[in-house]
C-alpha cells in the first residue's frame, strides 16, 4: 500500500515536474529532471531563474512533498511566487516539504542536504542564503524585509532590506522567527517560538527566546537530522 501511494503522487507530479525543469532550465538539464514537483504546489508566479550547483540527477531536488505531525497534506499546499527579478539557487538534495512557501524578489541560495520537513515560508526580496544541512522545522518564517518601507520627512527610506545568513549544521526549529540582518552561526539551533532579531555569527551556539539570546552551548555536540 505504502508503494501504490507513493507510486499515486509521483504520477500526479509528472505535468508539474515537466512544467518547472523546461520552463527553468537548460535542455540538457531539463531532461534529466532534477526537480521533482508535487502536484499540491500552487504556482502563483513562474518566472525568475533557477541555478543548479553541483551534479544534475533526477529528482535531487524535492518541492512539496512529505508530510508533519500537525498538517493535513491534502490541504497544506506549497506554494511557488518567483518574480521576474527572482533567483533560486539550489544545491544537491534539497527537501522543501509540503506547505512551504516561497516569495521570491531576490536571490535565494539552499545548501546541499537542506530539509524543509514542511510549513516553512520564506519571503526573500533581496537574499537568503541556507548552508549544508539545515533542518527547518514546519510553520519557520524568514524574512530579509519588514515588507513596507518607512520614510522620514525627506522621503528617505529608514528600514532598507538587509540579508540573512543561516550557517551550516543549522537547526530552526518549530515557530521560530528569523528576520532582516540576522546571521547564524555553524552548528547552531534555533529553538521552537524564537525571535531571532539580530546576528549571532559564533558557531555552537543555542538561541531562545524573544527576542533570541544564547541560552546554552553545542560545543563538542551536534544535532542529527
């Protein structure tokens, strides 16, 4: 049974899948197929670039699939806005899961092994950027803008957008809040509900709270996917 429904969504993804490899990519990559898309990804925008690092395979990059402990996978549909402007680069193996949702105006870079488990949204209007490995635990926001701007009186703008930078071995762990300038450090967790507010660039780090602070130490430890 397990096989006959895996088998079912793998099928419903084949006019999706086509769909996002031709439009995206070179023909010889194209055909190779490297991202696998799930009939549940809403497309709200299809436009922008997309840039894949490191050896083309079929199906090394996963969009909308799997499933979390607290969604219903029938009704939490990803959901794809790419601007024109837009551009999305995708390092092996990556795993955006069902429900995440992506804003793309500026540059999004995903490192290899990245797992989105699901519900994660990511709004990106100048850059993103995920190291190796990241764990990204459902219902996570990422934001590199305050999405309006605040001028003072001579029309100049006050909250610029500003990158984000999370580092390799990194665990977001659920409800987490990671906004503009923030910078994470390797080998770092993010507990569940934080509001990471500004930078913390050491490695081995545990942040919590709100607004986020270390509150404990990974040195000599590490977290398993």
């Amino acid at each position: 049974m397990k096989f006959l429904n895996k088998l079912y969504f793998y099928l419903r993804a084949v006019p999706k899948t086509l769909l996002f490899n031709f439009y995206y990519l070179p023909l010889n990559q194209a055909l190779k197929l490297p991202m696998i898309v799930s009939h549940r990804v809403k497309i709200e925008r299809l436009s922008g670039k997309i840039e894949l690092v490191g050896q083309i395979r079929t199906g090394k990059i996963r969009i909308g699939f799997g499933k979390v402990q607290i969604a219903d996978p029938a009704r939490s549909r990803a959901l794809w806005a790419v601007s024109p402007q837009g551009r999305i680069t995708f390092h092996p193996k990556v795993k955006l899961g069902t429900g995440t949702k992506l804003d793309v105006r500026g540059h999004l870079e995903i490192g290899e092994g990245s797992n989105f488990t699901g519900e994660a949204t990511i709004i990106c209007n100048h850059k993103i950027q995920f190291g190796k490995n990241s764990l990204i635990s459902w219902q996570t926001l990422f934001m590199d803008t305050d999405q309006h701007s605040i001028v003072d009186q001579h029309h100049q703008r006050l909250n610029p957008d500003q990158p984000i930078q999370i580092g390799n071995d990194v665990w977001i762990c659920a409800k987490s809040t990671i906004l503009k300038g923030v910078t994470i450090g390797n080998n770092s967790i993010v507990s569940a509900n934080a509001n990471v507010t500004r930078t913390f660039p050491e490695s081995d780090l545990i942040l919590g709270g709100n607004p986020a602070k270390p509150i404990s130490s990974l040195e000599g430890k590490k977290f398993v996917h």
